[in-house]
C-alpha cells in the first residue's frame, strides 16, 4: 500500500473516560473532526462515523467484512448469550432463518388486536386522570403498555402465566441486578415450550411459530436453550426500542403544542371510541411524519458496532483490519451537511419522499442491511 492509502483520520488525543458520558463524549469529539474520526474507547481502537455513504459501506456494500462486535454487542451478549443479535456468519443465518416467518406481513398483521387492546386501555386510564386532573407517569405507563403487547404476541394464551415474572423489564433499570434476575427466565420460557408439547399445542404466536421451524440443513427444532435465548432476546429488544420511541415522542409533543394540534386534528375524523385498523393507517401521514422525526431525533438504537475482519477503506481512509467501527445513528441523523436545522422537532420533513437517495441511510434508527 502507498502511504496515500493509509492515511489514518485525526481524532482526539486523550482516551475515552469510563466516568464521563460516552455520548456526550462523542458529540464533542463529532463537532471536532467531523464524519470519521479515531478514537480508543474502553481500549480498542475505534473508527467513528457519522456520514451516510460511509455506514452504507460498512453496512450494506461490504456488509460482510464487518462483524457484529465491540462493546455494545459485547454488553447484550452478556445479558442474552449467542442470540441473533450477537451471533454472526452461519450460526447467525440459521437462526435468522428459523425466526424470521414470526415476522412476515401476515405474522405482524395477526397481533393487531392485541396491539390496539392495549392502546385502548391505557387510552382509557389517560381519559380517566385527564377528568380527574390526577398527572401521569408516562414512561412507566408507556413501558408497560409496550411489554405487555411484546408479551402476548409471543405467548399468546400463556401471557398470564408468563407476565409476572417479566415485570422486571419495565420496573427494573439496566444493572448487574437485573442481569441477574433476567437470566434465570430462561427457564420460565423452557417450562411453557415443555408444557406446549406435552400438550401438542401449535399456538399461532410469536413461541408457537418459532418452536415448529425447522433447521433448513438437519430439520431439527431450535434446542430449548437458543429457544429460551431467542425469545428473551425478542422480548427486551422488542420492548426497549417501541417504549423509547413512544416516550420521546410524548415528549416532543409536550414540548411543541404546533405539532400536536395538527396531529389532534388529524385523528379527529375518527368516530368516538374507533381506532384505526392496520389498513388504514396511510391515511394518517402527520402520525407517521411525527414517528419518523421523533425517531430521527431520539433513534431507538443509538449506537451501533462492528468490527473489521480484513484491511479496507472507508472515506480514502485505511482501516486496519480488528478496527472497531462506531456508528451512531443519533450522529448520522442530526448529521447538519444532510438535515436542516437537524436539531430542531419539525415532522413536517418528512412530508414528501426524498428525492435524492444518493445519503440514503442518513435516516437509519434500525440500521440496515442484513442485520436491520
């Protein structure tokens, strides 16, 4: 290699302070040296970036050469094992392949009703504090909505016996505590997979579909270990992305009356008591403009890492391979050389397609790719 093509980009002399806030830390070190940047960040050598093209290169053009690892995969494997979030290469496609028919159009469309029962009743607890004045705790009240959707669509008919032992997930912060008492679900998982069988039950939800696929090489079912795995991997995932985005956008609502009047006037075609049905829902574009910026703001992954398996290039710059690969969603989304007033709430943003694709993934709250 010449040495045009190894040039290194600049980034900040001092290493990353456990006691400081990493994203704070990382925003000033943004401001600094712009869309890519080296950094050591708990020990590794890190490769930050906030561009668009270069997370579709790592992402979806050499999406390959770049592994699920680092510090945030490290943390959720500690918590979940070899699940499909941290597993990689064929492992990780056949797990996939087993999981994937819980989430086809039907499969999704099939928890509608679970998912608008809940909305409705936590609709009428809200009803019920607004007349009597009495304040609400809306992320505790947001999160239990969310776990308890995320609950019956994977266990369906078993969720009352399953919900108790999961309120953990919306009442306990992330700790080494709730590490512990997270990991021992497994069991309860175990016990009603167990119980389904002995009682040839095929349930139409989220375990009952995932328990009847089959391993597309032996034909053999997921062992109840990676089953427990996966499904409290589903569970967490699940529940922390949707609360997240639903609490921030209560947020920026409380703090933008403009928006919420527009979006009040939206939903005031519907008769009283009605709910829009899952086929309907393009017939409320200010809702799903208000969605879109609540989670280009506040994306519900804000962090995502990789690490380089071979030597590449990303920008004109050399990235030796083992390179840990930082992309910031929270970054790429306020990114100012492709947002307007990227700080600022405005829904109305998202009010035609983008005409220009050339920075599509400077919206990736979910990243993209195989791994989206």
């Amino acid at each position: 290699m010449t040495s045009t093509e190894q040039r290194i980009p600049a980034g900040p002399a001092d290493k990353y302070d456990t006691a400081e806030d990493l994203l704070t830390w990382m925003s000033h070190s943004v401001e600094r040296f712009g869309d890519i940047y080296q950094a050591s960040i708990y020990g590794n050598r890190v490769y930050v970036i906030t561009a668009p093209d270069y997370v579709e290169h790592v992402l979806l053009t050499n999406w390959q050469n770049y592994i699920r690892k680092g510090y945030a995969i490290k943390r959720i494997s500690m918590l979940l094992g070899n699940g499909i979030i941290s597993s990689n290469g064929e492992f990780w496609i056949n797990q996939r392949r087993m999981i994937q028919p819980a989430f086809t159009r039907k499969a999704v469309g099939s928890q509608t009703d679970v998912m608008i029962a809940a909305n409705v009743e936590l609709l009428e607890k809200w009803k019920s504090a607004a007349r009597s004045e009495t304040s609400v705790n809306v992320t505790r009240d947001v999160s239990r909505m969310v776990l308890k959707v995320v609950l019956t669509a994977i266990f369906g008919a078993d969720y009352a016996t399953i919900a108790p032992h999961f309120d953990i997930v919306s009442e306990k912060s992330r700790s080494l505590e709730f590490a512990q008492m997270f990991t021992t679900l497994g069991k309860v998982i175990v016990e009603v997979a167990a119980q389904r069988r002995r009682g040839d039950v095929a349930a139409a939800d989220i375990l009952g579909w995932v328990m009847q696929a089959r391993d597309r090489n032996h034909g053999a079912p997921m062992p109840d270990t990676q089953l427990a795995r996966e499904i409290m991997t589903l569970i967490v995932a699940g529940h922390e992305t949707t609360s997240s985005v639903l609490n921030w956008t209560w947020y920026l609502l409380s703090r933008h009356p403009r928006v919420d009047a527009r979006l009040a006037s939206e939903l005031d075609g519907l008769r009283a008591g009605q709910v829009p049905a899952i086929e309907n829902l393009p017939n409320f574009p200010y809702s799903c403009q208000v969605s879109e910026e609540a989670m280009r703001l506040y994306p519900p992954l804000w962090l995502m890492t990789r690490r380089a398996l071979q030597d590449d290039q990303i920008g004109g710059y050399f990235v030796p391979a083992g390179t840990e690969i930082y992309i910031s969603p929270y970054f790429v989304q306020r990114n100012p050389r492709f947002w307007q007033a990227p700080n600022n709430f405005d829904p109305a943003r998202f009010d035609a397609p983008d005409p220009d694709d050339r920075n599509r993934l400077k919206m990736c709250p979910f990243g993209a790719g195989p791994r989206n």
